[in-house]
C-alpha cells in the first residue's frame, strides 16, 4: 500500500508539472529519468575515485559495472556481444587482454541504453 502512494504521488507530481511547464507527462519522465541517471552516475564516479580529469579515458570493467550500478560479469557479457562499444587491451598480466569502454560510450549508453543484439547469419 505503501509503494501504491508513492506511485500516485508520483504521478500527481508529474502531473503538476505537465500542466505548469506546458510538456506533456512522456517528456517530463525521460527528463526526470535523465536526472536520475545524471545524479547516480556523479555520485557512482565520485564512490570510485573517478575524477573529472580522468572522465576523457576508459572504464575497465569493474569501474564500469560500479557505476552502471551492475554486476561486472553482466558488463562484460555486453561487451562480449557487442551490446556496447568496447576494445580489448592488453592488461600487463602475460597475454591476456581486458574489455575497456571509453567515457563517451558510458555517456552514449546513458543516454540511449545498450546496442541491439548483434543479428547472426544476416
């Protein structure tokens, strides 16, 4: 019953603004869900040390999945599908090599989520 209300507030609160600002409810919640994503990831970057100068370089992944808020295993499955643009590169432990994502793929899947799965055969 408890969630129930905060959804109904919820609603009444975007409510009051598409009727104040003029937008209609879709806008206001993508607006609001950009927020939100906004917010988690400054607070997520500032949790694991990563600073403003750095945001320009790659994530490995599990800065990745810390900011992402997901589990590293997941991220690296997405990268292993082509789910997001990421590179392989050389980790300094013999020949092995680690999934890297670049800052401006981070701000591309925040925006816009994870790539469509890779079609096979076609």
């Amino acid at each position: 019953m408890a969630e129930s209300r905060g959804f109904d507030e919820r609603e009444s609160a975007v409510g009051n603004i598409a009727s104040q600002s003029g937008m209609n409810r879709e806008s206001i919640r993508e607006l609001i869900q950009d927020i939100v994503l906004q917010v988690m990831m400054t607070v997520n970057a500032s949790t694991v040390g990563i600073s403003a100068r750095q945001s320009s370089e790659w994530y490995d992944i599990p800065a990745l999945a810390k900011l992402v808020d997901r589990n590293p295993f997941t991220v690296r499955e997405w990268c292993r599908h082509g789910r997001l643009n990421a590179k392989k590169k050389r980790s300094g432990r013999g020949r092995s090599c680690e999934w890297v994502v670049s800052h401006q793929e981070l701000q591309r899947y925040l925006r816009e989520g994870l790539l469509p799965p890779a079609r096979h055969g076609a």
